[in-house]
C-alpha cells in the first residue's frame, strides 16, 4: 500500500485475539474489506493464556448469568463442528466434597447446565460412585461420590490463527506486529496511522484490544471510555501427567473458586486458574509463587499425590479484561461481554469490544456485525454458525480415522506426530507435509517431530516470526524443546525465507 494513497477499507479491527480475528473473519464473509492490526503477534496476549476450555462456565450459575451461560453452551456444538481438529469433547468429574456445596446444589446446577444449551452431541451429567470408578482412583479416600458432565476442551491459540486464516482467505488484510499509532475521524473515514509509516481508511474502526481497549480509546484515538474494565489475572502451571484416564476434575475450593485439572498435550496436566485483580501492563502479566502454590495445594486437597511447585515445568499467566460490573471479587466479575457503539452524527462510528470469553467470540461477532448493519445496509447476513475453520472439514467425532488416514499416506510418521498433525492442522496436515515420503524429505529438524517443511509453513501461511510463535502458539512444543533448540529454530525465522 503506498503511503501517498492510503487505501480504503470498510472495516478496520485493532486487536489480533479470538474477538478480533473472529470480528475480521465474519466481516470478510459478508463481503466487506477488513484491515486488522495486532502489535504483536495473533492471540499473543489473553486469547492464549486461557484453560484451553469450551464451555458453558458451570460456576456462573451461582451468579445467576443465566443468558451468557445458555449462549456459551450452545456454542459448544457450534465451534466443536466447526473446528473438530482443535476443539474436542471432554468429560469433567466433580467430587462432591461434603463441607462446600450440598449435593442438591450441585445437581440443580448440573440440570440446568444440561438443558439451557440444546445440547445435542455432547452427553449428560452422570452420577458416579468414586470408590468403584476410575476417576476415583488417583483421589483421596474421602471423596466417595461425585458427577461428570461435558464440555470441551480447545486450542485457545490456533483457533485465534484459524480464524485469521479464514479471514485472510476471504480477502482480509492481515498485518501482525503492526501497532495503530493514531486514529482520528477524518469526514467521513477514519484515518489510521501504523509504526511502520503506513496509513489507512476506514469507514468504520472496531476497537477490540482486549487488556488494551481503554488505552487505544485515550491515546490512540483520543476519547474517554464510556465503560470501565477489570484486569483479571489468571495463572495456570502445568505438571507431568498426574493420572492415567482421560477426563478432567473440576475441584471445588474453600475460597468458593475451583480449580481444573485437565489432560494436556498427552504427557502433561494443565492446572488452573486464579483469579486476581492486576494492575500495570498486561504484556508483564506473569504467575506469583502464591499463585503457584495456591494452585497446588488446591488439587493436593483431592489427590492422593499431592503437587509440589517443583513439579511445574511450564507456567503462564493472562490478563482478562472483565467488563468491570462493582462486583467485590475478581473471581465473580461477569465474564459477558458489552459491544460500545459511538456514532456521532455524520461522522464514522467507532465500536469498542469490552470482556468476554473465547466460548462466545463467534456470537460477539455476530452481534458486533448487527451493531454495524446501519453502515452497510447491503452486506449479506449471519453465516459462520455453519461454517468450518480451515483444516475442520470432517466430522465432529471423526479425528481418529483422520490420524489413520494420515499415517496410512505417510507411514514414516510416528504415532505422536501423526496425533499432533491432525489436532492441528486437521484436514490440512497433507498440505502442510506435501509430497513428503520420509522423514528426510521435511528438512532440518529442530528437536521434537518440528521440521523444516513445517516452520515454513507455518511461517508462510500462519504469520510466524519468532520461536515463541511456533513453539507456545502455533503449537506446544516448547514442552518438549530445549532452550538451545529454540534459540536455533529463532535463527532460523530470523533469515528470510
């Protein structure tokens, strides 16, 4: 784009996480053009550092968020069908633990929880006997009885990039590591300034910044925030796997919060998460020793083996910018969202995206593109409820005949690399491995199963730059590289391809 002729789009969105990218995606399938920037790069912020969950967000029934629970599980479904490769059904156990809430409590909640969404494919609750079952078996002997319901569990980050593909795909413009430096309405457009010199038009510009929101409003765009929001800190530690099974505990907490422990990447279980009140910059967010051993010491109080800090190996920690609704703890602010429309007469109309969750980002686009339609009266109407992600068109439950298919058309692939493939890049892998017929014919490898043929795609198609968006991102290979093995991968990105 020459900087002497800035070009026009119809839509511009600051914000390269799962509500802006989801925002850009649905803008570009109605037919509008879409000009996003990310100052880092995609979900390098909130939109990774979650508990990797779909799901309808039991405990918020407790706070009676009865609307934003039924939407969040109807979406299970929706994004599970669309995304089957990065998105799959998991079980949760809840052990009842007699001196937190009573049983009729829990089974009132669990009802509901299994009929406001329409649920269709995922199954019920279920009542179970602990000292007879195997999720009993890595508990304590105290906990007899429990319950298990469904939700899903979701690579947080690649479904920022799916829909950043998709939207790209449908004639987006993309740009990461690209900070807005100034927005200022200019007649009738908006008129964006970048740090790398460039310039832009827009008819209409979505601030959906996330942590950011209110700093892009002061002082990138020069007005005050209608609506405060909460930062949030939420820690999460991952240990060696702690258990054999393959479902997930939801364990109830003294301080009223719980806690998950979740199987992760195979090898690992993935704990989480707190909930503190933060000040200063989210790009500085990091876990705290207390929350650590909070953490800790919460599933310690089921397990037979309790968990120590020296058994994390990876620890990370997210801002969440909560609508902030006067609540007294961080952990019952609202996790809905609000869409802020200010639409001056005859001038450009800026929407600005507070809170929210991963679980209902496709329907806070769906409703940001509502807010919009007055500007864009001919644009065609609500599609992604039935679209899939790139590499999600196969069958929800069909992943396994996928990986079969995968090793069958390149037996040189382990097992785990062919499970890793195909959660994530799903119907894609093929593209990505090409006319590959042994392991020798990817290229270099950089430790684990990473290759050569697989950087450059990734950096090709997926906007990597740097070892931390391969390896924490892209993927979770950083669990199983070592630092020297990173350091070599970020030479490698930082020569041109």
């Amino acid at each position: 784009m020459a900087a002497t002729e800035p070009r026009l789009f119809d839509i511009a969105v600051i914000g390269g996480g799962v509500n802006g990218c989801g925002i850009a995606r649905d803008a570009a399938g109605r037919g509008l053009s879409v000009l996003l920037l990310e100052q880092g790069d995609l979900a390098s912020g909130t939109s990774s550092a979650s508990t990797k969950l779909i799901h309808g967000g039991l405990r918020y029934l407790e706070h009676y968020a009865f609307r934003l629970v039924r939407e969040s599980l109807s979406e299970r479904e929706v994004l599970l069908r669309a995304a089957p490769h990065i998105i799959r059904p998991m079980r949760f156990v809840l052990p009842h633990h007699a001196g937190l809430r009573p049983q009729w409590m829990i089974r009132l909640g669990l009802f509901l929880y299994d009929h406001l969404g329409g649920r269709k494919i995922l199954p019920g609750t279920q009542v179970l006997d602990l000292r007879h079952d195997a999720a009993g078996h890595p508990l304590r002997p105290m906990y007899t009885h429990g319950f298990e319901y469904s939700d899903c569990q979701v690579d947080d980050a690649r479904l920022v990039v799916l829909n950043a593909r998709d939207a790209a795909a449908r004639g987006a413009d993309i740009r990461t590591r690209t900070r807005c430096i100034g927005a200022r309405r200019a007649g009738a457009l908006w008129q964006l300034d970048t740090d790398d010199g460039a310039s832009a038009h827009a008819r209409v510009l979505v601030n959906a910044a996330g942590p950011y929101v209110s700093q892009v409003l002061s002082e990138v765009i020069g007005e005050t925030a209608s609506r405060r929001i909460r930062l949030v800190r939420g820690s999460h530690i991952v240990v060696p796997r702690l258990y054999a099974h393959d479902r997930s505990y939801i364990f109830q907490n003294a301080d009223g919060r719980v806690c998950f422990a979740i199987p992760y990447q195979q090898e690992f279980t993935l704990i989480g998460t707190t909930d503190e009140d933060f000040q200063g910059d989210p790009a500085e967010v990091t876990s705290t020793v207390a929350e650590e051993a909070y953490l800790c010491a919460a599933v310690s109080e089921y397990l037979q083996r309790p968990v120590e800090p020296a058994d994390i190996v990876w620890r990370y920690s997210g801002v969440r910018p909560l609508l902030d609704d006067g609540a007294s703890k961080a952990q019952e602010a609202t996790r809905d969202y609000l869409l802020d429309l200010d639409a001056p007469a005859n001038a450009p109309p800026l929407l600005s995206v507070f809170g929210g969750k991963i679980t209902t980002y496709r329907r806070l686009a769906e409703a940001a593109m509502a807010r919009l339609r007055h500007w864009f009266p001919g644009m065609s109407g609500d599609w992604t409820a039935d679209a899939t992600l790139p590499g999600g068109g196969f069958p929800w439950d069909g992943i396994a005949t996928l990986q079969a298919a995968l090793r069958n058309r390149y037996p040189f692939l382990t097992d785990a690399a062919a499970w890793r493939l195909v959660h994530a890049y799903g119907t894609l892998a093929p593209e990505m491995l090409g006319d590959a017929r042994e392991a020798g014919d990817l290229g270099r490898c950089f430790g684990a199963d990473l290759s050569e043929r697989e950087v450059d795609w990734l950096r090709r198609t997926e906007w990597a730059r740097s070892a931390d968006d391969v390896l924490w991102r892209r993927s979770k290979l950083g669990l199983r590289m070592s630092a020297v093995q990173a350091q070599q991968l970020d030479e490698y990105l930082s020569t041109p391809p």
